[in-house]
C-alpha cells in the first residue's frame, strides 16, 4: 500500500494550519480519524470488522468527507469516518463503482 499522506483542506496554507490547530485542541474527537485516515489501517480495520467486500475495495484513491456527523454531545463517547473509496467488480469486465463507507466508533 502506499504511505499514507494526509490531504489537505485547502491549498492556502494559513487554513491548512488553523485545520491542524483544530484537530489537536480537540485530539480526543479526531486522533482517531486521523489515525484512520491511512489507508494500511483502515484495511486492517475492515478486516477485524470481517467487513465481506474487503477484497474489492481499492484504498489508493480514497478520499476523507472531514464532516463528523456525530452530535456535539457525543463526540467524546464516538467518532465518525465517513469515506469514499473504489469497488471493484465482481465479474470480469464489469464496471468499477464509488462507494461511500461509514465508520461509527463509540469509545
């Protein structure tokens, strides 16, 4: 798999900043996003969830939704991913599709 690489939210500096100040104030809620973020232990993730579509999902060109959809008064018992990531086809010749995962992890 290839080294993981954070994305950032914008190509301005100064925002890509104030979004890492951002998620180190608030490390109990996003540590375990950005933990999650690589690819290598998001599969390994899916694979102790025993998720059935594993071998069809391509990690390569995942991409991060940064929206928690988790609740203000929740956020320090759970922590949300949700992604985009390929899946690949069941049968020769068939076509790859996007597919949307979400991750919900109460603590």
């Amino acid at each position: 798999m290839p080294e993981p690489r954070p994305v950032p939210p914008s190509d301005d500096p100064a925002v890509y900043a104030e979004r890492v100040r951002q998620i180190v104030r608030q490390f109990p809620e996003n540590g375990l996003k950005q933990v999650l973020i690589s690819p290598a232990t998001l599969h390994e993730l899916l694979t102790l969830g025993k998720a059935p579509v594993l071998s069809r999902l391509e990690f390569s060109g995942m991409e991060i939704d940064p929206t928690t959809f988790v609740t203000a008064e929740y956020r320090h018992v759970s922590s949300d991913l949700v992604l985009t990531v390929t899946l690949r086809p069941t049968k020769k010749g068939g076509r790859k599709k996007r597919l949307t995962v979400t991750i919900l992890i109460e603590l």
